[in-house]
C-alpha cells in the first residue's frame, strides 16, 4: 500500500513538473529581450547594415572601401540602433545567444522580420503605382489605353 502512494506522489509530481514546463515553453527567460523587441531591433539592424554600406560606397570605388571602414561604420549604426531601443550591448547579446541556442524561436523571429518587409515593399510598390499612373493622368494619357488598346493604325496590315 506504501508503494501504491509512493507511485502515485511520482506520478503527479511528474503531470505536475509538463504541465508547468508546457505553460513555459513560449516565454523568454528574465533578463532576455521578448521575440518582438529582438525582431525590431535586428530589422532596424539589417536596414543599418544597408544604409551604411550604401553611405560607404557614395562618390568611391570598391577597392577603395576597407574592411576596417565597413566594420566601423556598421559597429557605429549597430551602437545607434541599440540606442535607439534603449537596449544595452550585453542584453542584446545574452539575447541574442539565447534565440541562437534555440533556433525554432529565431526561425520565427526572421519569419516575421520577412513578412514585415514584404508588406512594407507592397506599400511602396503600390505608391510608386499610384505616382506613375497620376503622372500620366496629368500627362493627359491612361496607361490603360496605350497598353491595351492599339490604336486603329496598328491593326491595319499591308500585305497586299
């Protein structure tokens, strides 16, 4: 009978012990930056990344541009970027090691990270396309009828 009780006090405890490591499965340990702010912050780094690289390559050739140049710019940004988020170096990086040692999290923090960027370059694209089509219209012409409407002439063929 003792060992019936012990049985059943193990096996609680181990219920007990999956449903409380269920419950924290999603959630980011103290002292951790949350998926969302690491998102944030490494799409604001990417963008650095480019914006740098672009601001190096202004008015110079490529052989021009040093390694040291490109890391102390992109260092720079990556330092202004942190600020910006009100994140220090050492919380970003503890952060950072921890998603890399769990990859499903940043699998999914990168998922996100593209589908914010596609839906930001649907929005350009589509004010681009309303730019050009008002230009036309003040222009007097409609893309409309110029790609998809030839003009009687084109469809005359002389071949007699």
């Amino acid at each position: 009978m003792h060992m019936t009780n012990l049985r059943k006090t193990a096996y609680a405890l181990f219920i007990a012990a999956a449903v409380a490591a269920c419950g924290n499965a999603d959630r980011t340990p103290g002292g951790i930056l949350s998926k969302e702010q690491m998102r944030d912050i490494l799409l604001d780094m990417n963008y650095a990344d480019v914006y740098s690289r672009e601001q190096l390559q202004e008015g110079r050739t490529v052989s021009e541009i040093t390694e040291v140049m490109r890391d102390s710019a992109t260092k720079t940004m990556y330092a202004q970027v942190l600020l910006l988020h009100k994140v220090d170096r050492e919380t970003f990086t503890r952060s950072y090691k921890f998603y890399e040692a769990n990859p499903d999290r940043l699998e999914i923090i990168y998922k996100e990270m593209g589908n914010i960027v596609r839906r930001q370059r649907e929005v350009l694209d589509s004010t681009e396309r309303a730019r050009t089509d008002r230009e036309l219209r003040a222009k007097g012409s409609n893309r409309m009828d110029s790609l998809f409407w030839p003009s009687p002439d084109s469809l005359k063929l002389n071949i007699f």
